[in-house]
C-alpha cells in the first residue's frame, strides 16, 4: 500500500506537503530562538545549551537535539526526493513547453524550484559555517554561538549568502503553505482567501525575523 501511494502524483504531494509543513514548524521555533541575540551573548549562549540538555535527565546530553535533526534530515529528503520525481513526472507528461506561458502564474510560483535549489545549498553552508565551522570565517569557538553569528556577519559574503537565502525562503512558504493544504484538503471557496492571507504573514514574518539577526549585526545593535 505504502508502494502504491508514493508511485501517485498525489502521494507525492501529500509526502511534499507534510515534509513541508513540518520544516514550516521547525523554521517558526528557529526564528524565535534566533532572535534571542538580541538580548545578549549570555541569553543567546544559554539558550544554545538549552538546545542540548532539553528532555534531560530523561533524554541524555543532545538526544533531543538528534532526534529533532533526524526528523529534520528525513523532512529535508521526503521533500526534495518528492519535488524531483514530481518535476520529471510533469516533463515527461509535456515534453514540448507551453507556447504562452501562464501570465497569472505569481512569481514565487515560477521560482519554486529555483528556490528549493538555493535553499538545499544554503542549508549545506549554514551547516558547514555554524554547526560544523568548516567554512567559518573568523575561527569557530565551540560552545559560543553567539560569536560564531557575529563572525559570520561581519562579512559580506555571509550576509548576502544569508538574506537571499531568506527571501527565496519567503517566497517559497507563500507558494508552499498555501499548496500544501490544497493537497491535505484544508482549501475551499470560502477559506482560499483566509489560507492566501496566512501564507503571506508566515513568510513575511519568517524572512524579516530571520533577516533581522544579520541587520543587528551590521547596523551595531549585536556585537
């Protein structure tokens, strides 16, 4: 059965959907921890060891923390691994494009997949730079979160790898949120417009939030 469901286009969406509505979820709580910065290095230093002891004694020293990145991880691969077969099911099904392509179509529309590529990149650099150091400018300190974003801030290149990052995030949660309750049934006549109204407060309030912690760093307010 399990076969037979994910071999459906609607499987498929279904398994995009969810995927997508649970890194929604995560991304919500993310932004709000990350906007403890701003309330000092101590806060934020706290806050991050939090992250690691949480469900203790119960959970041992980050149990929690891999558990979250597990279902995170598998999210991440239902999703991606669903919006691949999904785009070459419908080359296959149109080999030869559009003449006219559809003028209604929004912009976060046409640019899903693109944004779901730079998203998979970005996701790969936040790792190597914050969680890992590999690629962190300034010298990683382990156990000091709040110095790492300000390192990674202090750049150029990190501040624009980052904000557009964020606004190709935007525009995929507006696009996203709305398609994925079409999919789970959650659309309608008369709750289209509430839906269209919830996705474009989601991604705003997601991408100014995320968007703020680099700002504070280069306008002085984090340092």
């Amino acid at each position: 059965m399990a076969r037979t469901v994910w071999d459906s286009s609607l499987g498929k969406k279904t398994v995009m959907a969810v995927s997508g509505l649970i890194m929604l979820l995560y991304l919500v709580v993310h932004m709000i921890g990350n906007l403890k910065i701003f309330f000092g290095a101590s806060e934020f230093n706290h806050y991050a060891h939090w992250l690691r002891v949480v469900g203790e004694p119960f959970m041992h020293y980050e149990w929690t923390l891999w558990l979250v990145r597990i279902v995170l991880v598998v999210a991440v691969i239902a999703h991606a691994t669903s919006a691949y077969q999904l785009s070459r099911r419908d080359i296959k099904a149109r080999p030869v494009a559009y003449r006219h392509k559809k003028a209604r179509a929004s912009y976060a529309t046409r640019t899903m997949r693109w944004g779901g590529i730079i998203l998979g990149l970005f996701i790969v650099w936040h790792i190597l730079d914050l969680t890992t150091g590999t690629v962190h400018s300034g010298g990683f300190q382990p156990g000091h979160p709040y110095q790492n974003v300000v390192d990674t801030f202090s750049t150029w290149y990190g501040n624009v790898i980052y904000i557009v990052a964020m606004l190709a995030l935007g525009l995929h949660v507006r696009h996203g949120f709305w398609s994925a309750a079409q999919t789970l049934g959650a659309g309608g006549r008369t709750r289209d417009r509430v839906l269209k109204a919830v996705a474009d407060v989601l991604a705003l309030l997601l991408t100014l939030g995320f968007i703020a912690v680099p700002v504070g760093v280069m306008t002085g307010v984090v340092s």
